[in-house]
C-alpha cells in the first residue's frame, strides 16, 4: 500500500461531501456519521505518525546524524 497524506486529504474531503448530502436522512445518515467518526480516529492516528517521523527527521538533522531508528525508514 502506497497512501500519502494527500490521499488522506482526498479521503476526507470526500466524506465531507457524503455527509453534505441532504438527501441523506434518517438511518443512512447515522451510518454516514458513524463512518465518519471511524475515519477520523484512523485519520488522526495517521496524521499523528506522520508528525512522529518529522520529528525524528529533524531532530536527525539537527544532531547531524545520518541514519535513525529502522523502524522510521
């Protein structure tokens, strides 16, 4: 899988115009909102990783040091 934080945006977006729908009622509208809370706990975890890696990226750079943990390669 080869998902970028724009993919992520695209995603989002997307649910924001389902949820903008206002032919949506009723039971299908829950579900479009409980879809939407599922996909913003994963989104923000995912954005959270992402700062993870910056950080470690800078904090690389700031120490000079040329490689770090395996794990954030």
């Amino acid at each position: 899988m080869k998902n970028k934080l724009s993919d992520l945006n695209d995603h989002l977006f997307a649910q924001l115009e389902r949820l903008s729908d206002e032919d949506l009622k009723g039971q299908l509208l829950e579900e479009e909102i409980e879809r939407s809370k599922a996909i913003t706990g994963v989104s923000k975890e995912v954005v959270s990783n992402a700062r993870l890696v910056l950080d470690a990226e800078k904090y690389k750079r700031e120490h000079g040091m040329t490689t770090g943990p395996k794990m954030l390669e």
